[in-house]
C-alpha cells in the first residue's frame, strides 16, 4: 500500500473512532444505555407547572392562550420562555443510568425528602443531589430513581424574578404616546408623530425608529424591585386604551435600571440602551 493509500486508511479509522465516542459518550459504563425518562408526556401538551423547593419559595407556571405566566408573584408575570423551554426539556431528557428506588439509600441521595419537586401537569418528578464523580443528579419518578446530565440546578435555585419575560412591553397593540424625561413623542389623528418640544428637521423614520427600539427592547436581566427611589419616569400608552405602563428609572451607571414597583420588578439594561431607549438618534443611511 502505497503513502497516500496509508494515510488514507488512517484518516478513515480516526474518523470511525470519533463517531464511536460521540455515539457511545465516555464516561458511560458498558451495559448503561440511555433511555427516555419520561413517555406519556411532550413539551407542547404542558399547560401548568408547579415547583416546590427546599432552599426558595415556590413557584406556578400556567400557560394561557399559547403563553407562560409565572402566577405564583403577587401579579401574574409574563414568563421567559427560554426558562421554560429548559425546564421543560425535562420530558425529553434521555437517562444515563436507573435503579429501583427501594434499593437506594434515598435520603443520602437527597431525595427524601427531596431537594424540589417538579409538577409539569400531574406528572412528578423529584430531584435529588448530584453525585460528585461525573456531577450527574438523581431524579425519581415513581419507584425508579434515574441519573441524568445536571442542567437544572439555577433552574431549581433560581429566584422568581429570574423567569420574568425580559422583554420591556408585552405584545399587542402598538404605541401611541412615548412620554420620556424630556421629550414627548405622540402620535396625531392624522396619524403622524408629533413631538413636544418641537424639533425641526427631525424625519418621522427617526421617531419611529425610536418607538421600535421601545417595541423590541429587552433587558439583560430581571430582579426583584429594591425599592430605590426613581429619579425620573417614563409613560407609555398604547392603542387599546389600557392602563399606561409607567417605568421608573432608578439608576443611568453602570446599567440602565427601569422599575415597574406595581409589578414588583426592576429591568436591568446595558448602559448603552440609554441613548438607544430616551433619545432621537439618526436613521443609518443605506449603502
């Protein structure tokens, strides 16, 4: 066989072998072949969700209307749907190993009682601790107790604030009046922006690309309202005619902080989205 023929035989035996470790995963023992924690329920068919938790308060999801609520606050939240997507993967995580429960020690497994407790509809699991070799947890179902892949532990210890939608305005109509510190922005019967104090020369694709940051601004994070004093607020009314949504800005440095304390929460944005969320600023000109 000649160089090249060599090398390429060797290239394909590498290859053969990669497949062979992504397929089979190390770490796994021989004989441990992963399997579906749960069978009888999908992601999509979850309508509610309850947690219980050891070290946190409690929390409630619901979904209406195609939507996540976080309910369990004083005021119904719209809830992050990537957080609920992650603790939804749940149902779809595939078990590295299982054991029948009464063959384990369960309170040293953390599991009795157990660290939270995860309702999706009536479907319960129980989370136990992470075992220290390969930082897998324990979960039970039932009477089987399975070890799979730990991606849940901020889920289970997060707090409430951290399953917040963090997008500023809720979908649905579109704005009609902006007030800001020092400027207000609204729009006329005939359908045009007006601003207060006038500005001349201002276009009316600058002002509207203002009111659509303001559409799709979303913070970095949401946190708890800590009862800081707002040295300014900022009205918004839309066109159905609900209540205005009034953010108050409790700090400019080093993040944009704009409370809603009716709601109890803060929204925490780069320092950067100031100029983009309370100011006029140029349209880019296309290349």
């Amino acid at each position: 066989m000649g160089t090249r023929g060599l090398l390429n035989l060797t290239l394909v035996v590498l290859a053969i072998g990669l497949g062979l470790i992504i397929y089979f995963e190390p770490g796994l023992e021989p004989g441990d072949v992963p399997q579906p924690l749960v069978r009888q329920l999908a992601p999509i068919d979850a309508i509610e969700i309850q947690i219980e938790r050891v070290s946190r308060e409690p929390l409630s999801f619901t979904k209406r209307d195609n939507y996540w609520q976080l309910v369990s606050s004083e005021i119904p939240l719209p809830a992050a749907e990537f957080q609920i997507n992650a603790l939804l993967r749940v149902l779809q995580t595939n078990a590295l190993s299982s054991y029948p429960a009464d063959s384990l020690d369960l309170p040293e497994l953390g599991l009795q009682p157990p660290q939270a407790t995860v309702t999706i509809n009536d479907f319960k699991i129980l989370f136990g601790i992470t075992e220290s070799l390969e930082n897998r947890r324990y979960l039970q179902v039932d009477d089987t107790v399975f070890l799979v892949k730990d991606q849940y532990q901020h889920l289970i210890n997060a707090d409430w604030s951290n399953f917040v939608d963090r997008k500023l305005l809720p979908a649905g109509p579109s704005i009609t009046r902006l007030q800001l510190p020092d400027l207000q922005i609204a729009r006329g019967d005939n359908g045009q922006w007006q601003l207060s104090p006038e500005m001349p020369g201002i276009s009316a694709d600058v002002i509207q690309q203002l009111v659509d940051h303001w559409n799709t601004a979303n913070a970095l994070y949401v946190r708890r309202y800590d009862g800081t004093r707002p040295d300014e607020t900022i009205r918004i009314e839309t066109g159905d005619n609900t209540a205005a949504l009034d953010f108050m800005i409790t700090a400019h440095s080093p993040e944009l902080v704009l409370a809603r304390p009716e709601l109890g929460i803060q929204y925490h944005l780069s320092s950067g989205m100031e100029e983009v969320l309370l100011t006029l600023q140029e349209v880019p000109a296309e290349q």
